[in-house]
C-alpha cells in the first residue's frame, strides 16, 4: 500500500488524474456488468397472478419428473395434498427457500394439518422418515448423480441448455466441497452404495404393505418421502442403478382378464387393469400374472418402493406427463 501511495505522490497532476480515471472506470465497469447480471438472471416480469394463490417459483420442469430436485417436488406434492391453490413460476436463477419454512408458513397462515389423523408417536415417527430421507438419503443422489455418474449425459440434456457448461462445472465443485463436508463424500463409491441400499432397505421394510409412509392416509412426511424417491425411481438414469428400486418384467404374457401389455416397466404394471386400490407388496407376483412356462419375471426387493412412487403419483399428479418434459422431447404444459 505504502509503494502505491508513493508512486502517486511522484506523479504530477495530469498523471495522477489519468491513473484515477481508469482505476474509476474499471470499477464502473464491474459494477455494471454486476448489475447487468442480476438484472438479467433476476429479473421480476411483473404478471397478474389471481388473488389467493401460491406462486410457486423454481427452475424449470424437467425430463422424467416434474422437477430434477426432489424439495421442488415435494413442495408442488404439499400444495397438491393440502389442495392449496398455486400457480408454477419458471425462472432461470432464484435465491431459494427452504421448502419446510414454505410449507410451515403455509401451515400456520390456512391453517393446514395433513398431520391431523396421526397420533403423538406417529408423528414422531413421520418425522424421523423425513428427516432421514432429506438429510441422508438425498446426499446419496447428490454424490451418485453429480460424482459417481462419469458420463453426465443425463445432467447435461437436463441442464446445459439452461445454465452452461461452466456454470455446470462450478457447481459440482461446491456439491463436492458439501458433501465432504457434510461426510458422506469421505466414503467411496462402493461404500456409498451399500449405504445407499440400507436407507433404502429401511424404509422398503417400514413401509411394508401399507398404502401412504403411516398407513392407508398420506401424511406431510409423504410428501419428502416422495419428493426424494421420485428422483431414485424416475430420475436416476446414468448412475448405474436406474432401476435398484424398479420392478423388472420381462416377456411377461398377459393372464386371462388381465389386459396387460409386455413391459420392462412398473408403470405400466401398476395400472387399473390390475387390482385396483391394492399396493403390489400385499399380493404375490401369482396375484398379478398367469405366467406361461417361458415367461420370466423377476422383482427387486424394494417393490413396495416402486408401488408407492406409482400410487403418489396416481393420487396426487393425474396430471404428471404435461409436467415433465419427456426426456427433454417436448414442452411441458403445466
């Protein structure tokens, strides 16, 4: 500092005038190019929103889902149970909040309890799920969908076009830095795995038959619940394990009265044309097909899983395909 100012004082009046000038003009520059930025990436268009509803703002919809963060998914799935009325505000970057703080506001402003049915103990229980679904089991998504996964095709079709190849990069060096933190990102990928497995097997072996996470009503946690599990079911393409909580089908023949179609996929197996209302862990595969001898079916251990992502997503999101985007194919329209 002190080298600067004497520098300055050996300059005579014109000098000093023409070095204050660009270092005045350097700043002016940067604090508009700061502006700029924000103005564009934060810019607020001013619409006519109808009295009395929520605005829900988030980044976009995405391939397979309706949002590729479960807390978006699980915010829009509150609103939906709660029936509170909203509207959908895409924006390109928004400074975001905590979803728990929305929904407690929501909570205490109408007066909203999707906990009601559920005793003391229950509740405490509820709450033990959510939190080990948002406070574990989503750094299993973090770490598997944004450093395990080394080909990033998936992110890349559902990001690049909105955010940029550096903006990407950027922002998997902070997620790294947080799960370090955080300390699952200590572990490698195959102990990551097996954890991954356990949190899963845990909640397949809570949820047992039951419809909804505490019986045959959906509850708050649902919502997180689902919120997360939508990204493993629908959404964890390119990790290694996009089918872990899937119910496989192969060369499966339709039984008499069935009416089902062949499919590698538990969407199309959970349908009406099966017995309805009836979560597919209550019955026996025998229950759902007249398998002819060379038919083959084979389930994974988290079917229950599988059932309720299809049963959240019947029950709440009829609308589901006009929220996604098709893998990128189309524009969603809700």
């Amino acid at each position: 500092m002190e080298t600067i100012v004497d520098a300055l004082n050996d300059m005579d009046a014109s000098q000093k005038f023409k070095v204050l000038y660009a270092v005045g003009g350097g700043v002016v520059a940067v604090v508009s190019v700061v502006a700029i930025t924000r103005t564009l990436l934060f810019k607020k268009t001013r619409k006519d929103y109808p009295r009395d509803t929520v605005i829900l703002h988030q980044v976009g919809r995405a391939p397979y889902a309706p949002s590729m963060t479960p807390f978006a998914v699980k915010l829009e799935t509150y609103l939906r149970m709660a029936r509170i009325p909203y509207q959908v505000d895409e924006c390109v970057l928004l400074h975001a909040a905590r979803t728990q703080h929305c929904i407690n506001f929501l909570n205490q402003k109408l007066g909203v309890d999707l906990n009601r049915d559920l005793s003391p103990a229950d509740r405490g229980v509820a709450q033990a799920m959510k939190v080990m679904a948002e406070e574990h089991l989503y750094w299993f998504l973090v770490l598997f969908r944004w450093r395990f996964d080394n080909d990033k095709s998936f992110l890349s079709s559902a990001f690049n076009f909105k955010f940029g190849k550096c903006t990407m990069w950027m922002y998997r060096q902070h997620l790294n830095k947080q799960t370090w933190t955080q300390g699952l990102g200590r572990h490698t990928e195959g102990e990551i795995t097996e954890m991954f497995k356990k949190d899963l097997q845990s909640m397949s072996d809570f949820m047992g038959t039951k419809k909804f996470l505490m019986g045959d009503e959906p509850c708050e946690a649902d919502c997180a619940v689902f919120g997360q599990l939508s990204q493993f079911y629908w959404q964890f393409l390119g990790t290694g394990h996009e089918d872990i909580i899937k119910v496989k089908v192969q060369n499966v023949s339709p039984g008499p009265g069935k009416g089902l179609m062949k499919s590698t996929s538990t969407s199309a197996i959970l349908r009406k044309d099966l017995l309805t209302g009836r979560a597919m862990a209550t019955h026996s595969e025998e229950d759902f097909y007249k398998c002819s001898p060379n038919t083959c079916v084979s389930s994974d251990k988290y079917s229950n899983l599988a059932a309720y992502c299809e049963r959240m997503k019947d029950s709440f999101w009829p609308d589901w395909h006009q929220c996604i985007t098709h893998g990128g194919t189309r524009e969603a329209t809700k």
